[in-house]
C-alpha cells in the first residue's frame, strides 16, 4: 500500500456480479501480505501506546505504582485494528478492486518498492536516517514529490487519537480523585489546541523525511508512477478504509485505557485506605 501512514468505508449494497462480490479472506490476506499493510498497522500501537504512557505520566500523582506498560501492552495492540480492516475490506472492496491494486503490487517497480519499504523500517534504517536527514533535505524535487505524498493521507489522524487520548485520561483520573465533581478540562483543551498545528509540523517533518529516505534510490520517474498510483480510484478507497479503521479502534482503545487505569488507580487508592484503616 506504500506510505499509508495514516489509512474504512461505507457499506456497498450486495451485488450480484461476481466480479464486484465481497473480498474472499484469500484475497483479504494476499492483499494485506503484499501491500504492506500489516508492517504498516503493526507500527501503530507503538505510536497509541507512547500517548498513552505521556497522558498517564502528566495526571497520574507522583509516586503512583501502576503498571502501565502491562495495561498498554494488554489493550492497544495491533490485532484489534486488523479485525476492523479486514471487516471492512470484506464489506467495502470488490474482487475487481483488489485485482486492479494486484496488478500495480506485483509489478516490478511495485515489488521494488515493497523492498524499500521492509528496508527502511529496521532499527539500523532509522537511525541512518537521521544521521543523513540534513543531506536528504536538500533535494527541492524529492520534498516536492514527498509533500505531494503527504497531501494523499489523512496527516492529522495521529493527532485527534493523541487529543483523545490525553482527554480521556484527565476524565477518568479526575473522576477517581474527586468523583462528585465534573472536571473542568478547558485548560487541557486550550493547551492542546495551541500545540496543535507545531505537533502536526513535528509529525509532517518526520513523515516527509521518511519518505525521502524510504525513496530515496527511485528516479524521478519511479516516484511519479507510484504517485499516479496512489491517485487511483483503488489506491485511495484502500487508503480511506485502513486510515478510518485504524482511526476508529486507536480512539476506542483510548477509551479502554483510561477505563483500565481509573480501575488500577481506584484499586490502589483502595489498597492505601485499607493499610490506613480508613
């Protein structure tokens, strides 16, 4: 699916046509295993689960012993939006469809960029990425082609999960602080409002240098064909499907996470009234 850093539909009536039937989960599998899609989607709980761990660290008391990695870990994983995708995909994308994006994937230039992609993604890919980012950069026609990638996707999914995140966090800790009384989150909402368009540029500037570097042994030509492809009917509806679903389960598993750590924290509140005698 190439570059889908960010990616669910609406329902298509029941045809009758063979060729616009549901995706069989042969296709739903091949078309997730050559697109590049579940190395894509399995990079995201990492992503869920660092706001997570910021939001807990900044509402949590100081000293408080929760173990949040374990609920992390436990309850935004990469399963939950792979169940929704392939849910969707079955209900949204025709045989015809997935045959079309086939026919791109499994070109040579769509194979090569497969590769680039696997490649990029290692640890050692990351780490020499920002020692060239400098060099990377200075390429006017390579930041063009990028930015022109980035308009593709939905940019500021990331973000609106991580506002979530941070607002439910603050609610349920509240809540279990101070439980007859409604929290007043104007402030939190204020601060993330007047952080937002820096906390979008920090993320676009990534996501740009990732895609020069990812890219960055393509010709022109290359790079505009894949362009192209992207543009395509197909290409966008597959986009449109993964961007929504993940966006969808990472802002329920926002809310299970909260939910988690107000029960961890009322528990330990509790362990504590208990040693006390209260």
């Amino acid at each position: 699916m190439r570059s889908t850093r960010l990616i669910l539909c609406v329902v298509l009536s029941v045809c009758c046509s063979s060729s616009l039937a549901a995706l069989s989960e042969q296709t739903v599998d091949k078309l997730i295993d050559i697109s590049g899609l579940e190395l894509q989607v399995s990079q995201m709980p990492a992503v869920l689960q660092a706001a997570g761990s910021q939001a807990a660290g900044q509402n949590l008391p100081q000293g408080t012993t929760i173990d949040l990695q374990r609920i992390l870990g436990e309850l935004l994983t990469a399963e939950g939006m792979f169940t929704l995708i392939r849910k969707r995909l079955r209900a949204d994308f025709s045989e015809e469809e997935a045959a079309t994006l086939f026919r791109w994937l499994e070109s040579p230039l769509g194979r090569k960029l497969t590769i680039a992609e696997e490649e990029a993604s290692t640890p050692a890919a990351m780490r020499d990425m920002q020692r060239r980012a400098a060099a990377l950069m200075l390429s006017e026609q390579r930041v063009a082609y990028a930015n022109e990638i980035m308009q593709l996707f939905d940019n500021e999914m990331m973000i609106e999960v991580e506002d979530k995140m941070y607002l439910e966090v603050f609610h349920t800790v509240s809540h279990v602080q101070a439980p007859n009384s409604k929290a007043d989150d104007r402030s939190l909402r204020r601060l993330l409002d007047e952080s937002r368009a820096q906390r979008l540029a920090n993320m676009e500037d990534m996501i740009r240098l990732s895609l020069i570097y990812t890219y960055k042994k393509f010709d022109y030509n290359e790079i505009e064909a894949y362009i192209g492809y992207l543009k395509t009917p197909e290409s966008m509806k597959l986009n449109r499907i993964v961007e929504e679903s993940m966006r969808d389960e990472m802002s329920v598993g926002a809310e299970r996470f909260a939910a988690a750590l107000g029960e961890e924290l009322e528990k330990l509140y509790g362990e504590q009234d208990s040693q006390q005698g209260i």
